[in-house]
C-alpha cells in the first residue's frame, strides 16, 4: 500500500520522527491545520510510551479506508510488559511511572478510535484512528 511507513522507536528523538512523520502523512491525506495538531500530538504520546514504558518499538503510520471513510492509522506496537489494567491506564491522571497520565486518554480524545491490545509479558500494541470529515 502507498502512504505507508514505519518509525523504529528506541529513543526520545524517535518520537519527534515519528510525529513529524505522521503530520507529512496527514498533510497527504488532506487533513486540516489544527487537526494536524491533534494527530501529531497522540503520535507523540503513544511514541513517548513506547520510551518510558517499553523502552522500543515500532510506530506504523498509514491511510485506512472504512466504506466511505478514509483517514489516518497510527499504530504503536512494542513487546515491553504490558499493560496489567487497561481500564485503569485509560484514567485520566493514572500513571505507574513519573508522568502525569494523561497520554492514553489524552490521545484517545484527540483520535476518533483508540484501541489497546496488550498482554502482560509480551507487549502493547495501541492502535488509533482519525477519520476526515
Ligand atoms: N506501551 C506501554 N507499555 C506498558 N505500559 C504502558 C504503555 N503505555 C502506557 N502504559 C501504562 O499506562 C499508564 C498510563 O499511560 P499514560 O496515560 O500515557 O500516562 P503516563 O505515560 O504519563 O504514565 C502508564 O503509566 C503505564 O503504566
Ligand atoms: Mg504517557
């Protein structure tokens, strides 16, 4: 598929790449001034998770189609240890580690879709949608 590409994360330089990718990717799709915003900032959340919670991983920044939909995917995927609770880390001001705990709610609002397949011991993958309108 065209308009598809993928961000190695292993460092906080990563996540500016991957957000200034996925803005690139979303200026091709058509996507609006500040919606571009909102797109590169849960880029750089879900990116910044991947460094503090799983250390590296891997972002995939792609257009999707749903029937008459079109839009941006943006997955993040690593296999760091999971999260035990997602209810839990989806809480607005939850957090395990130093941060405020607002990066997965935070992105889940800035996105039309977020979902979080995660098993303990063996990764997260945080797959977010935004449609155009
Ligand atoms: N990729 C990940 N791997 C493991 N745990 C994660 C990951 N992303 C998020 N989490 C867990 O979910 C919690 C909430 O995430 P977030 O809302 O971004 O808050 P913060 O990163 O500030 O702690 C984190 O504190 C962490 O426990
Ligand atoms: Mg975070």
């Amino acid at each position: 598929m065209e308009n598809e590409s993928r961000v190695a994360i292993n460092s906080a330089a990563d996540i500016v790449t991957a957000r200034q990718k996925g803005r690139v990717l979303a200026v091709e799709l058509g996507f609006d001034g500040s919606e571009l915003t909102l797109i590169a900032t849960a880029i750089s959340e879900v990116a910044r998770n991947i460094v503090d919670h799983a250390k590296r991983g891997e972002i995939f920044l792609a257009s999707v189609h749903q029937g008459s939909k079109r839009g941006i995917a943006v997955v993040a995927r690593d296999h760091g240890p999971g999260i035990p609770d997602v209810d839990r880390a989806m809480q607005y001001g939850y957090s395990t580690g130093k941060g405020l705990g607002v990066g997965l709610p935070g992105a889940k609002w800035l996105m039309d879709e977020l979902d979080i397949e995660t098993q303990v011991g063996n990764g997260t993958t945080v797959t977010m949608k935004k449609w155009l309108h």
